[in-house]
C-alpha cells in the first residue's frame, strides 16, 4: 500500500462539444479527496478522473455528460496541508 494523504481539487467547465466558454464554469473549488502515491481520483458527473497531486500546471479532462455532452475541463490539484 502507498503513501495515502489528501488533495484539494478544483474542477472547471471550459468548453462544451467543443466550444470555448467566454467564462469557466465552477464544479467544485478545493473538494478534498484522498491520494495515494502521487495521485487523486474522483468522479465528475459521473467519470472517474485521475490527476496528479499536486499539479504545476492545470491538468485538462474530458468527459461525456448524459444530457449536456462532452465537456473540457481544466482541473487544479493542491496537497492539503
């Protein structure tokens, strides 16, 4: 078993079916999840998503949401402290 802490991830919409949005769309700001080695996974609107932690640069997902469509999102990954 690896070395198990926890991160703070912050999810955006940055595009839907591939079409930039003029402003971002907050999913959740600083959600803490559990880590392990290096990574954190969790679920958007449904998916399971993999990141590392932390991130230098935010790390971009895409993901098919029924109803809504593909979306882009740029994801940022902090160490709790």
């Amino acid at each position: 078993m690896g070395v198990v802490g926890f991160c703070l991830v912050t999810v955006e919409i940055t595009a839907i079916d591939g079409v930039d949005l003029v402003d971002p769309i907050v999913v959740f700001t600083e959600q803490s999840f559990p880590s392990d080695n290096g990574t954190v996974t969790f679920e958007v609107f449904g998916e399971e998503v993999t990141a590392p932690c932390p991130t230098i640069e935010p790390v971009e997902e895409t993901v098919e949401a029924a109803g809504i469509g593909v979306l882009t999102l740029s994801i940022t990954v902090e160490e709790g402290a």
